[in-house]
C-alpha cells in the first residue's frame, strides 16, 4: 500500500480509501483510529486555507506566508522583527506600494505518494 503525508507524518489513507470513506460513509472498514486521522487532516487543510485578516492576528516572526491585498493580489513574504518583507520587490516596485490585508501559512509543497 502507498502512503501520503499528512502534515510532518506518514499515513496509511491513501487517494483509494478516503474515497471508499467518502462513498461508504457507513461501511467502509476504516478504523475509529483512521476515521479520526481523516477528521484531523481536514481540519488542517480548512484551517490552511483560510485568509486571517493582518488586523485579527499579524502572523509570527521568523514564518513565510501568502499575503494578499484588498484587491486578491497574492505574494509570498517573510514575517521578520513585525514587519511583512515581500518576496518579489521587484514586482512590487512594478505595481507599486501594495498594503497586505490578510495572511495564511505558506502551503507545504505537494509530494508524490511515494514521499519524494
């Protein structure tokens, strides 16, 4: 059997059994054990993907994160000593000041089933 990460773990729920969970909901075989795992993976990925506006919580020092402006322009920028530093200043020089209204964590990259 193939595995996935989920967050810094491996995992046994591969694309195949979310989706017998999926169209099964009631007799799929999955353990209590598997059915919670599959509960925590989708609490993270819905609390990765959603925008926390600057002025609710301003994002931690040392991270990288997605900013967006009032506009849905998105970029990527580092959090250093409170301040939000761009990726790209060139392109931010291009399309001028842009002032960041919401954040969320950098997503991680996408590995293969096999973990590379």
């Amino acid at each position: 059997m193939t595995t996935i990460r989920i967050g810094l773990e491996q995992s046994t729920l591969n694309d195949e059994r979310i989706e017998i969970f999926i169209n099964q909901p009631l007799d799929n075989g999955f353990t209590r054990g598997e059915q919670m795992e599959l509960v925590r993976e989708l609490q993270a990925r819905r609390k990765a993907d959603k925008w926390i506006p600057i002025s609710e919580c301003f994002p931690d020092d040392e991270t990288v994160i997605l900013v967006a402006d009032c506009t849905g322009v998105v970029w990527g920028a580092e959090v250093q000593e409170g301040t939000i530093y761009p990726d790209d200043w060139a392109y931010m020089n291009r399309f001028g000041s842009r002032e960041a209204t919401h954040w969320k964590p950098m997503p991680q990259a996408k590995l293969s089933e096999n973990g590379d």
